[in-house]
C-alpha cells in the first residue's frame, strides 16, 4: 500500500493544482549551487528540488521523495491508532489525494508534523518539537504547531517555561521574517479559497467528538491535553474564518495542519459508545461510507477538480509518447 502510494502521488503527470508552478519553481533552480540554496528560506524543500533539477529525475523526484516524506509520516501516525488501515483511508480523500498532490511542499511538512504527533502518543515531546522543526525547513509554517507541545508537558512547570521561551524564539525568528510574504500572499490580496468553509467543518465536526468523548478514548493525561487542545483551535480557525471570510486562503492553508485530528477520532469512532448497539462493524462501515462519499464529492463537484482528472501515471505516458 505505501508503495502504491508513494508511487500514484510521485510519478504523477500533469497533475495538480499548482504542476505548471512547481515546474517553474524546478526549473529556477537548475544549475544552482547547493550551498547557495541551503542558506535560503525553507531549504528542506530547495533541497528536492536541487536533487531533482541538477542530479536525476526532474520534478518526478521531488514529488516522490515529497510523497515518500507525507506517506512515512501518515504511517507512523496510523500506527498510533486502534485502527491504522482505517486512519489511513480517511487520509485517502483529501490529505493524500489533494493535499499530497496539490500542495506538494506543505504536504511534506504536514507529513513530518504528523510524525511529531506519533511522537506524543510516545510520550516523546522533545522529538515532537524536533519533527517539527524539521517540518518549518520545507514549509515555514508548520511553526503554528510547536506551541502545542506545551500542552503535553502540562505537568512540568519548569520545562513548560522552558519550552515557552523556546518557542517564542523559534516563532520570531522562523515565522516574522515569512509574514510578509504571507500577509502580502494570502491576506492582503484578500484570496478566497472556495470550500474553506467546508474543509474546516470536516475538522470541527471530529474536534467537537473528542471533546465531548475525549474520556472514551484511554489517552493519558497528557496526550488527551494535546489533542483537546488542538480540537479547541479548530473551533477558533473556524471562528477567524466566519469573521474574516476575505482571508479564507490564509486560514484554509493554516488549517492542513490540523487534518491528522480526523484521522484520530474517525479511527477511533467505532469503538467508544456513540455506535453502541449496533456493533463496531456498523461504525467502521459508516466511517468508509463517509470517506467514499468525501472523495466522489470532491472529484465530481470542486472547481478545481479537473486538475486532478484524468489522472496520469509518468510510466505509463512516456512509455506511449
């Protein structure tokens, strides 16, 4: 399965939103020097692309270690669940299909995010923070995620504190010099992004079941903190989005972070009581029906669907061109 994943999303063809600026964006680096690029912002990414214009393989490379990256991340965190095979079906709709093939560089960074929330299930926080360090080098705004560690170390005040003044740092120094950019990009041209609305309530609708059944789900202490807390600003994201609807993009994008919480609760849906009675089988069908029905909406009916259709696999083009 991972190698049919790697391989549908890496040795894609004319596929995605965003092909002809990815190629554009390899293509502007061909011929650069390596150590040149390492000194830039986001050099995680910068690095692939180096890889793939100066060294073999073009933008077929990026995007399939881009892909192996995301697909690692996904499966690490779906060993973490009850359910993993199903966690990794509820990723197939929207985080594999579009955000894997659409938003390459922010699907890798949420592919190491995801391996930092495998971490706290570990009780690992200080790998956590290390992932996502590691997430910011392709895609500066996976930073949005470090606090969060605070809330796994609820219970020690001093490396609480610790971690606060590191973040702060970190936060400043990664995320500041990336506003402008950011503001300049998705704010002040005041983007829309068509089915914001949507996307977020398909995260809110599980933050809201945790945090009502969160007792069901035999987190520990601290685990049970961090996702409660994410499931919180979940709501927040969505509060920012009705309020400032002409920042949608900004909010949109901010959001991918925050997909792993569906996987976690739908994963574990079938098993605390709101299907009592009707048997754990009853749930997880419910759960397949859901993602089926999630991925043959997008494909019929987004407006940016035909980017995605058909689908082309680079093997089978080159070996008919």
């Amino acid at each position: 399965m991972v190698i049919l994943l790697v391989g549908m999303m890496g040795l894609r063809h004319e596929v995605g939103g965003d092909w002809v600026v990815y190629l554009s964006y390899l293509e502007s680096i061909q011929g650069e020097s390596l150590k040149a690029l390492l000194t830039t912002n986001e050099p995680g990414y910068l690095f692939l692309n180096w890889l793939g214009a100066n060294v073999w393989g073009g933008i077929y490379t990026v995007n399939t270690l881009s892909a192996a990256l995301l697909v690692w991340g996904l499966l690490a965190f779906s060993r973490c669940q009850p359910r993993p095979l199903l966690a990794m079906l509820v990723a197939l709709p929207y985080l594999l299909m579009v955000v894997g093939m659409g938003y390459t560089r922010q699907s890798v960074a949420i592919g190491l995010v995801m391996l930092a929330m495998a971490a706290v299930f570990h009780g690992r926080v200080w790998r956590y923070i290390a992932w996502v360090m590691l997430a910011a080098l392709f895609h500066k705004t996976a930073v949005v995620m470090l606090p969060f560690a605070f809330f796994a170390l609820r219970r020690n005040k001093l490396l609480y504190g610790m971690l606060m003044v590191l973040a702060g740092g970190l936060l400043s120094t990664l995320l500041l010099p990336y506003a402008d950019y950011f503001v300049q990009g998705y704010v002040a041209n005041d983007y829309e992004s068509g089915g914001a609305l949507v996307r977020l309530l398909m995260t809110v609708g599980p933050s809201l079941v945790f945090l009502l059944y969160r007792r069901r789900f035999g987190f520990s202490i601290s685990v049970q903190s961090f996702w409660a807390a994410l499931s919180w600003s979940s709501v927040v994201l969505l509060l920012l989005l009705l309020w400032f609807p002409e920042n949608s993009t900004a909010i949109d994008r901010l959001a991918l972070y925050w997909l792993p919480l569906q996987l976690m609760v739908l994963s574990h849906l079938p098993g605390i009581w709101v299907f009592k009675g009707f048997g754990r089988s009853f749930g997880t069908l419910m759960v397949v029906a859901y993602s089926v029905l999630l991925m043959l909406g997008w494909l019929l009916f987004a407006t940016h669907a035909h980017a995605w259709l058909p689908y082309q696999f680079y093997p089978w083009v080159w070996l008919w061109s």
